[in-house]
C-alpha cells in the first residue's frame, strides 16, 4: 500500500505569474497537479503549462548530478562529481582569480525569475567585494522600467496595472492570449461586463487586437513618438487631471513646451500612423478614466529609445490621474506592515552596504549604462529608503552592461572578466548578437564558467561545471516578488529534491561557506531564513502557505469613491523622490547626464536612420514573438507536450510580400541582418505591414546533437543571431541592446 496523498500548496513557477496551485503528492512523486481556488489572484486558474508540469518534471533530460567538463568546452564531454569537489574547486579558481585581477573579474549570468529570490546572490556577491557585475535579459524586459519608474515616482507603476476596475486599458506592445493567459481573462471579463474600452498597439495583428476597439499598427521601434502624440493631444486639449498635476507634479509647463515638438501630423509622419488615429485613441485614453497601460516587452527591445518609452507612460499616467487609484496602477510599497509587522526585504539581505563607493564604481557600465547601474541607484534610493523605511530594491534593479561583457572577457577592456556564473539563464539563446557570446564563451580568458541548470543547454554545453537546479516543486516558496511591493505570495515544498538538485539558495550558500563566509550565512537552509524573514510577522512558513497570499494590512482599508481610492499613501508620505512629486522633469536624471524630459529617438538600424542599410536589407525586422505554452527558450524537449503542439520556429509575413519572394504558407525561409541568417517556417499573416517580419525567440533544439558545432541547433533558427548589440545603438539608461525594429531581407530556404 502507498502512502496517502497529500495535497501541498504552493505557487506555479514556470514564469512570473505566480498561479496558486495544489500539488497531489504520493510516495514522493508528484502524482498530480490543479490550480488552487483559495488563491485571491488565480482564483483556480492553471495554464497550459502548469497541465505539463509532471511530464515536465519527470522528464528524462532533467539534470539530476553535478557534471565537469573533461574535454574542450563545446565537446560534450563530461564526468559525474560530487557538490563537494565541484564546489572546492570553484572556490579555489574564484580565490585565484579574486587574488590576481581582483573581485571586479566575476560576472552573474541570471534570467527571469522563477521563484528563486535574488538576495542570495547579492549578498554573496557583495560580501566577495563585487560591485554586482550583474549580466541579464532583465534590461530589456522589465527591470529597466523599474529603473525609470524611481527616478520619476520613486514608486513602481508599471506592473500594477487594474484591469478589474478599469473602463480603458492600453495594451502596449503585449499580446496576452500567448503571454498571460490569466490575464486576458480578466481583460475580456472587463470587456464583456463593463464595456471596457481596449486600444491595442501592435505592427501585427494578434488576437488582442483583433478585441481591440482602437489598433494602432505603428511603424516598430516608434513607440516613443506615439506616446509623445498623445502627450501633445492631451495636454493641448486640456484632457489631463489639473488637480493631481497641479498638487503632485514637477516639471509640467517644461513637459507641455517639450511636446509641442510631436504634433499629431509628425508623429504620423513617424508611426506610419494617420493622425486621426493618435487624436482618437490619445483622446479615449484620456477621458474613459480610470485607465491603465499594459506592460509587454516590445518597447523593452528596442535600443536607444526603450527606456524613455516607459517614462513617457509613466508621464501620461500620471498627468491623467491614474497612478494609485482603482482601474488605474496601484502602489503597494516594500516595508509596509502585513499582520502587524513587516517582512524582511531582499534589499536587507543583500549587504550592499558592505560594497566601498570606490568598488561601487567598478561595477561594468557604472558610467555607461548609469540608470541602471549602482551610480543610479545611489541617486534614487535615499528618496525611497526615508519613505519605505528599508533600503530601497535592488534585488534586479541592478544591472551591468552587457554588451561591455564580452569585449572584457576576449580583450581585457574596460578589465578583464575571468569567471563567470550562470545561474537560470541561458544567454546563448538571449544575447544580443549572440556571436559575441558565443566567441567570450569559448574563449580560454575566460578561466571558470559555472551553470546551475534544470536541463542540458547550449550555454551549459560551454560551461566547466554544470550544476543540477532544483525546481519550484522541490523548494519552498517565500517571497515579496523581489521587493517590487509588500504582497507576499508562499508554498509548501512538494517534493524533495530529485536526485542532488540544490535550489539556488543552497548552491550560492555552500560556495559563500567555501570563500569563507560562514558567519553572514546563519540560516542553514532556505526553510530557516524565510522562517527568519517572516519573524516579524509572526507567522512560519507553513502558515504562509495555507494563506496562499498575503497583502499589506493598508490595503485592508481600501475603499472606493468616485472611481478612485479613499486613501492614497502619497498624501501622507509625499512620492519617494526628491521633490515628493512625480518629477515629469526628472531631477534623478538630470543629475546623471540624462535629457530630464521625455523624447523619441529614431532607432539605430532603420529606413530613417541608416537608409544605406535599408537598400540592401528592406524589411523590418522584429524579434521576441511568443508564443503559449513555451517560455523564453525554455520547454523545447520533445516528450512534454509543448514541441508536440508548436514544433518549428515561425515567422510571420505578409501573403503579397512573400508572394514577391516566392514564399508560400510553410515554406522555410531565411531571414538575414548585417550580423547573420536564420531560417524559420513562414506563417502567412495579412494582418502584419507589408515591410515587417515578426520572428519568435528562443529557439533551439535539445534533440540534436549537444555537442559542437550544433550546440543543439542553436545557429539554426535562433533570432538573436540577428539582433544588434554596438554599445552606441544600446539604450543609453539601461544598456538594453535591440530586438526589434532591425533591417533583415527573406529569402526562400
């Protein structure tokens, strides 16, 4: 007789959303999973993947044992060690290296959040002396909007986005349907109860749009000129919240003179837009309040420009009265009091205190990228810290410049970088011009590359120790979503871990105990320090977890009036910035060189801007299409169900452009930039412009061969073989290199 089932709480972490789950638990093995409908937020729902979660698990590629390369990086040659010796001789190698070129030689590679927290690595790497050389896809997908989001606000708006209560909702450059499926729920709930109001902005036509009153089927990569437009409707026609502008603003008379340079004609003249869609959708944004603007990556990816168009949202949510009420973004801080005390932060644990100002500025990009690097932090954060109470996040609010990376690797410049670190990322399948990684990857200056992974990867593949990661069914959960407000979101550990997976906490502890650490890592296990972290509240682990989620005890008091919210935080504390206003004219980036008001910049490959280029490469190219139930470059093994449903790469192409190219629905084609080819099947879609392609990102192929030179196809169909990286056409704010709005030509394969 087996032993009775179990049902263990907790939280889905195949992506960021967080879907309360019950995991059904026999004999230690997972037996079955379903969402959990005592959770507030999913309210019971799963996706796709979360349906695939015990194939996925159980699947025969799972990395189960630490691994040591024996032969040439790349030649798939490798032999079974204990965690003991690897982790001895990475501590050894890392002395080594710290000893010769200093703590400044090591680099993090890390992508996006799985449940893991980020402190673990902070705190180790501030207590080894480096100045967070922090190397991640999280500049162009998202953590550069919290970046911008400080020096305007100080608070986060970007993801707090209430499409229960919204009468308009504004979904840029995202496509929920294949995104976020809970999401879009909600989206056509709002649409189909309360007439909700949708303006979709998008070059191809997706199922959003198809929902969407408004589609504005812009030019790629002139995001920012369509939302200057509707700065420049807006305020000439005097749709803005006069009240919040007048009494929580700074910088409005600059902003309204700023915007008279974007009249509707010439953002038209931009966008390929007719004016009298920018005049009409500005005009429903602004008076079918409250409102919200969706959060997608597109505008994340596309160089010079990304960041800025992000200020330029937060600029228009805030003029229209639309920050911290309900429909509109709500704020909910880090450090407020949950059950009468508040949980420790990431930004407590992570020691950045411990890192010397003359340190501080080694961190790569500290004078390039400066928004996002330890120099813009150190701006912004006294605002917050006085106003929450704690340090103010960091936990990926951080980043180095990534494109700096690999010329420090292969050329010693700005210094040299010896070892790196790659943990849940798999940068072969996400750097920007992936051939630099690739050759940094390769190269013997690079003296020790670590990877703790789930599976065998192409960056794995490249590694001298590959170390097996525990999943989120073999982990506990506690978190406040790397400090980003004070909601808290717990679970129960399943299962123990499949063969000797360490979860991530456990792998960066055990090397800090190796460097020499020991007595600023009490908490033997990751259970131990989030019982730590929920002290103050008074409650365990468990606990958290048969309460699913937690939010701040102020938002208990929330109620509605008039559309809006009875008690905003603000108007006791002021916003965390210096002025205490949303600085339209940003004081935080006037003070690190930055043009302080909002602007479009045209992008670095485009038929305005390098019109040579544009003869000989005459499409538009966007990358980073996605598509459900794959995620980033994950879910590729064949035997799960997801390669069963979706198994090529696909491009989207006008039917008349590829009838051109002699080009029919199916047909493998190739798509080629200035810095390579891929090939992918074309998808005939009417609903694209004629001069774009759309291609999707991430793929590889785990059942060919690991080993060199196929690296698991990897060159075959990868799209970031075609993207761009010059630090010059990076985003000056945040480093994030282009995606999207490329030149390409398509031929036939």
């Amino acid at each position: 007789m087996g032993q009775q089932v179990e049902i263990k709480k907790t939280h889905c972490q195949f992506c960021e959303k967080y879907c309360g789950v019950l995991v059904h638990v026999q004999d230690d093995k997972v037996i079955k999973t379903e969402g959990n409908p005592e959770d507030p937020l999913s309210q019971g729902f799963t996706c796709e993947r979360n349906r695939l979660a015990i194939k996925w698990l159980y699947h025969p590629d799972q990395l189960m044992h630490p691994l040591k390369r024996v032969g040439e990086r790349g030649e798939g040659k490798w032999q079974r060690v204990t965690w003991d010796q690897a982790l001895d001789e990475i501590a050894e190698k890392l002395k080594e290296i710290r000893a010769r070129y200093g703590p400044e030689a090591l680099g993090v590679f890390e992508g996006t959040v799985r449940g893991n927290e980020y402190w673990h690595r902070a705190r180790f790497l501030s207590l080894f002396g480096n100045p967070q050389n922090l190397f991640h896809p999280g500049v162009i997908c998202g953590c550069n909007l919290m970046a911008i989001n400080n020096a305007v606000t100080g608070d986060i708006t970007c993801f707090g986005a209430d499409y229960q209560h919204a009468n308009c909702a504004v979904l840029w450059g995202m496509n929920p349907p294949e995104t976020n499926e809970r999401l879009w729920i909600t989206i056509t709930r709002s649409k189909r109860e309360r007439g909700m109001k949708i303006i979709a902005i998008d070059p191809r036509r997706t199922k959003t749009a198809e929902r969407a009153d408004i589609w504005l089927q812009l030019r790629p990569g002139t995001d920012g000129a369509l939302g200057m437009g509707w700065l420049n409707v807006i305020i000439n026609e005097g749709l803005y919240d006069k009240d919040f502008v007048e009494r929580w603003t700074v910088g409005f008379e600059e902003l309204a003179e700023r915007v008279q340079e974007y009249p509707p004609q010439r953002v038209a003249e931009i966008t390929w837009l007719a004016p009298d869609e920018i005049i009409e959708s500005a005009r429903m944004y602004a008076t079918t309040r409250p409102a919200c603007i969706g959060y997608g990556v597109a505008t994340d990816q596309i160089g010079l420009n990304a960041t800025v168009a992000e200020q330029i949202r937060i600029v228009l949510r805030a003029i229209t009265g639309n920050i911290d009420v309900l429909g509109g973004h709500l704020i909910t801080r880090p450090g407020q009091e949950i059950t009468g005390g508040a949980f420790i932060t990431g930004s407590q644990l992570g020691l950045l205190e411990k890192l010397s100002p003359e340190q501080r500025r080694k961190q790569m990009g500290y004078d390039v990228c400066r928004l996002m690097s330890l120099r813009g932090y150190e701006v912004s954060a006294g605002p917050i810290e006085k106003v929450y109470g704690v340090p103010a996040p960091y936990e990926v609010r951080l980043a180095a410049h990534t494109s700096m990376l690999w010329p420090a690797i292969l050329e010693g410049k700005p210094y040299p970088i010896k070892a790196m670190i790659c943990w849940g990322s798999n940068p072969m399948a996400w750097a920007g011009n992936v051939k630099s990684a690739y050759a940094a990857l390769k190269s013997p200056n690079l003296e020790l590359h670590v990877v703790q992974e789930l599976f065998m990867t192409p960056t794995a593949q490249l590694a001298d120790y590959v170390l097996p990661a525990a999943s989120w069914m073999e982990r506990v959960l506690c978190t406040n979503f790397m400090d980003l407000g004070s909601i808290l979101c717990g679970g129960e550990r399943a299962i123990p871990p499949l063969g000797e997976r360490k979860d991530a906490y456990d792998f960066w502890r055990a090397l800090a105990l190796k460097m020499g650490q020991e007595e600023y890592w009490p908490w033997p296990t990751l259970e131990e320090v989030s019982e730590y972290r929920l002290k103050p509240l008074g409650i365990t682990v468990k606990e958290l977890a048969d309460q699913v989620v937690l939010f701040p005890a102020s938002m208990f008091n929330i109620k509605e009036k008039d559309g809006r919210l009875v008690k905003h935080e603000y108007e006791e504390t002021g916003f965390p910035t210096p002025s205490g206003k949303v600085e339209l004219y940003s004081s935080a980036l006037e003070k690190l060189g930055y043009d302080p008001l909002p602007y479009y910049e045209e992008p670095p490959e485009s038929p305005v801007s390098t019109p040579e280029v544009a003869r000989e490469y005459p499409l538009i190219l966007t990358t980073g299409g996605k598509f459900m139930p794959m995620f980033h470059s994950e879910w590729r093994q064949w035997g799960i169900g997801t390669r069963e449903k979706h198994p090529d790469p696909l491009m989207d192409i006008h039917p008349e452009t590829a009838r051109e190219l002699g080009i029919s629905d199916g047909d493998w084609a190739y798509i080629e930039t200035r810095r390579g080819r891929i090939k992918q099947k074309a998808r005939l879609n009417p609903g694209i412009l004629r001069n774009v392609i759309n291609a999707e990102h991430g793929w590889w192929f785990p059942e060919q061969p690991a080993k060199e030179p196929s690296l698991g196809g990897v060159w075959e169909c990868n799209s970031q073989v075609l993207t761009l990286d010059d630090i010059d056409s990076c985003d000056p704010l945040a480093g994030g290199w282009c995606n999207r709005a490329l030149l390409c030509k398509v031929y036939r394969a």
